[in-house]
C-alpha cells in the first residue's frame, strides 16, 4: 500500500546548511507563539495557535544539513473530537542537495487521510510550508503572529 503520511517537497538554491538553520527557527516560519528550544536533540517547544491548537515538540533526531525529526509529545487540537490525535506522530525534513539545488521534503508522519484532522491539518501545513519556503528563498517568513 502507498504511504498515505502528508508530505510535501521545497525546493530551493539555498544551501542544505541555509534550509537546515531556518527549519530550527520555528518560530520564524510557524508560528511567534513558541515556548521552549528547537536547535537541538531533546530540545522541547510548544506552539499555540490560540486555544485551538497547542502541541508539545521534542526534537528527536538532527543530522546536520541533512534531517530533522520531532516527535508530538503533547497535542490539544481543540476543533476535534480526539483533541490528541497527534499525539505520538512524527514530523520529519529531510534536506539533500543534488545539482546546485536544495530539497526539502516534509513529511507528518502519522496525519493520514483517515484520521480527523487530516483537510484542515494539511491545509494548515501546506501554508506554513510556504511559510518555511519563504523563509528559506527570502529570509522572511510568514508564521502566525502573537
């Protein structure tokens, strides 16, 4: 069976080092209101979108220049029924370079079709994404504001 994980591919003229530093900056492309640390493994942050989503982040894997994985310890998605449906879920970058170019690909490890979240989770991640795009191409992003 096809893997159903939400995924979607940036591709940049950045550097890998360039995508890599900007995805540790949440805060920069997802949102302002971050609390804790996400630059290195066991690093923890949490990240509100008012009180209809707070999630809870360890930083579980780093390759330098190469992937980053975070694994949902905490999730209060207060618009569904199982407000913990990400608990548990992973979400990974994987960044490699080939032919002058970066690409990264994002991957939510978990948000799948069937489950709840699944349209309104993807269309929010496939605007931050942009967001991360943006921040990787132009040194701005546009992370909700606090």
């Amino acid at each position: 069976m096809e893997n159903q994980d939400f995924t979607l591919t940036l591709v940049t003229d950045t550097s890998a080092k360039v995508a890599f530093d900007r995805i540790n900056e949440v805060s920069k492309w997802w949102t302002e209101n971050l609390e804790g640390n996400s630059k290195q493994v066991n690093d923890e942050f949490t990240v509100r979108f008012g009180d209809v989503h707070i999630t809870t982040h360890r930083l579980v894997e780093m390759i330098p220049n190469k992937k980053v994985v975070w694994l949902t310890t905490k999730s209060e998605l207060n618009f569904l029924k199982d407000k913990t449906e990400w608990e548990g879920t992973t979400i990974s970058f994987d960044i490699s370079e080939k032919d002058g170019k970066t690409q990264i690909v994002f991957t939510h490890h978990g948000l799948v079709p069937t489950i709840e979240c699944y349209t309104d989770c993807q269309k929010g991640w496939t605007y931050y994404i942009g967001s991360l795009s943006k921040f990787v191409n132009e040194g701005e992003g546009t992370p909700d504001l606090k």
